[in-house]
C-alpha cells in the first residue's frame, strides 16, 4: 500500500491558484490555455475560454499543465478526473482545478485513471468534503495520503487493458441502446399519429378521450389491503411491497405511476389469468403509501 503522493513525481500534486492570482485582467486573446473545471468534468481540452501570455505563464509555471498531466474537479462537481493528452496545448489550471503528475515508472497512467475513478477510492477523497450545497474536495493534507494498493507494473498494465476494453464495449452499447430508442421513438411519431399506416389498414381514425376507453382507478391505503399471509402481491412503482389476501381488479391492466421519477410511466402490464394479480394489480401504492393510476380496457380483450 502507498499513498497518493507516492506515485506522483516531486511536485506533482499542485492545487489551483488563489483567486486572486489569476485575475481577469490577465487574460489575453491568444497564448496558454487556462484549464477550467468545465474541462475535467467533459473530459475535453478543446473549448478553451480563457488564456494568458507567456508571461504570465512563466510567473505561474507552479500550476501549468502539460500533456500527460491529470486534472481533477475540486468544487461543487467534485472528483472527475481527466488525464490531458499529447495533442492539447500547455497552459494552466484555474482555482477549481487540481493537477496530478504521475511517475510512470511507479504507476501507469491509465491504471491511475481507472483506480481514481474508483468508488472505493472517491469515497477516500469526498466522504470528508465541508461546506453546504457547493462542497470541495478533502484538504491537501488528507488528499496526499489518500491510499493505494499497487499491483506490480505488469499487472496494472494488463488491469487498465481490461478496463479500458470494458469501458469501450460499454459506449457501444450505450449508443446502440440510443440508436434503438432514436428509431422507436421515429416509429411512434409515424404510427401513433396516423402518419404511416401499417399493410391492410386504411380506415380513418376516431379521436376520443381516454375515459371512453378505459377504466382510470386510483389504489388504496397499503394498510387496508395488506395481509401477511396474503397470495396476491402488493405493486408499488418501484415493484413489490407487501401481500394481499385478494385482489381489487382482475381484467387485463396497465400501472402507472403517480409521484416520484416514473410519474406518467407504465410500470406494469398485466393480464387476467395471472398467477399472482396484485392486491393493488390495478391500483398499486407507492412506498409513502401514495396511490398510483390503473388503466383498465372496457373490452374483454388486452388495452
């Protein structure tokens, strides 16, 4: 085990400047990019607002930044991490930021990246934070001696591959996943408008409102269903939360939500015949008690 301040070169551990030493008479049109916190919390160089001239640069070399060199959020959005790269020009953070120059002889530098990003690690460097609603990193002190457990090189070499392959199958995925609810969403507007017409159909539509078709209850108090050795499960928005010893309705049914994030979703679909209907099948309760919405078809048939 070592501490932070182990892997970093001499110096390597730099906070921002003071407010009052980067001043917004010092910023020029051009020259050395000043680093904001806006930087690390994107994980970009690029869109740099401020600069300074060489000057100035030379008079806060203490706090410039070079490729390689990681810079971490410090103020309100805490703890983000970005490692600057070859291609981004040298400049210098500003006092939201913190810079991080490892020694890559004693850690590699995308296996640092990984172990700061860590939630075991983060929780090192945040669980101590001060202040109201904009919080700061731990004091430098702390910050320095926060641990690590290093594995020989080899093996942080082989870690960071793995992850870094995680976190590129994960980005695939993700925009996969936003690809498919890109093109769900095309199929709605066209369908559920009357815009595109499924082969066979050609009909005019019928506008209504939603109470000619369907059957809108509110749940009740869980305390008046419940029954502990009950067979017919109590549904909330967030899933399960007690038996019943009957259900309140038996057709096929749609939950949705009335408070909280899923407000307006459905939850659940469910149809007659179930082995286990909810004691709340078309009126579940929310974990505060509060009722959610059962749409139910007038029809025999699914809604």
């Amino acid at each position: 085990m070592v501490s932070l301040e182990d892997v970093c070169v001499p110096g390597g551990l730099v906070r921002g400047p003071f407010g009052g030493s980067l001043k917004k008479n010092d910023f020029v049109a051009s020259g050395y990019q000043v680093y904001e916190q806006r930087h690390a919390i994107a994980g970009t160089w690029s869109g740099a607002r401020y600069f300074v001239d060489a000057g100035k640069f030379g008079a806060m070399k203490r706090f410039a930044v070079v490729p390689g060199d990681f810079i971490v959020s410090c103020s309100g959005t805490i703890g983000r991490i970005y490692q600057v790269p070859e291609r981004a020009p040298r400049g210098i953070i500003n006092q939201a930021l913190l810079k991080i120059s490892v020694n890559s002889h004693v850690i590699n530098p995308k296996f640092f990246y990984f172990y700061f990003q860590w939630e075991t690690f983060q929780s090192l460097i945040l669980d101590s934070t001060q202040g109201g609603a904009m919080q700061n990193l731990v004091g430098m002190a702390i910050f320095r001696k926060s641990p690590i457990n290093l594995p020989p090189m080899g093996e942080q070499q082989a870690i960071a591959r793995a992850l870094r392959i995680a976190d590129e199958s994960i980005t695939v995925l993700e925009r996969i996943v936003a690809k498919k609810q890109a093109i769900n969403q095309g199929m709605m507007q066209q369908l559920l408008t009357g815009k595109t017409r499924l082969p066979g159909f050609s009909g005019p539509w019928v506008e209504g409102r939603l109470g000619d078709v369907l059957n809108v209850r509110h749940g009740r108090s869980q305390g008046e269903v419940e029954c502990r050795i009950g067979k017919y499960p109590i549904l909330a928005t967030g899933g399960q939360i007690g038996w019943a010893d009957a259900p309140l309705y038996s057709k096929p049914s749609v939950l949705i939500g009335r408070k909280g994030r899923s407000t307006g979703r459905s939850t659940k679909r469910l149809h007659s015949g179930q082995s286990t209907p909810s004691s709340t099948q078309r009126s579940p309760k929310r974990l505060t008690l509060a009722t959610s919405i059962t749409c139910s078809s007038r029809s025999t048939g699914d809604p």
